[in-house]
C-alpha cells in the first residue's frame, strides 16, 4: 500500500542531458505544486514535472515475516 507523506517538489530536466535534474521548488500541498508545474511549464528544453513522496507499507516481510516499511522514494504526480 502506497501512502502519501504530505511532501512535494517541482523540478526540471534539460532534454537530452544526463545529471541535469533540478528540484525548483518543495510544498507541503499537492495542489499548489501542480499550480506551480503549471505557472513555469513553457520552455522547449526543459522538461518540468512534479513529484510526491511516498512509502510503501507492508510490500515485504522481515525474517520473522512481519511487514516492513520501505524508504521514502519519490513518484512523479
């Protein structure tokens, strides 16, 4: 199960440019992120997107097979 941790950030790639991912800017509210996507999406060499972060809870057993939790990882919205 995929759950939400409240936290969001806007960022950038130059297309065609490895290493070249930028965070621009983090909220605490999905809406105001996509807003913010939306303001600054203008440019053709960079590509602008939005992330959430997330845990996954209970995707895998320990060794006593009680479920873990993993890291927060970031999933783009």
């Amino acid at each position: 199960m995929k759950e939400n941790t409240g936290n969001y950030i806007v960022c950038r790639h130059k297309i065609g440019v490895g290493n070249s991912i930028e965070v621009l800017f983090e909220f605490n509210d999905r809406k105001s992120a996509i807003a913010k996507k939306k303001e600054i999406d203008k440019d053709a060499i960079w590509v602008y997107y939005c992330e959430e972060e997330v845990i996954y809870k209970g995707t895998q057993k320990d060794q006593n097979n009680n479920p873990i939790n993993s890291a927060p990882s970031w999933v783009r919205i």
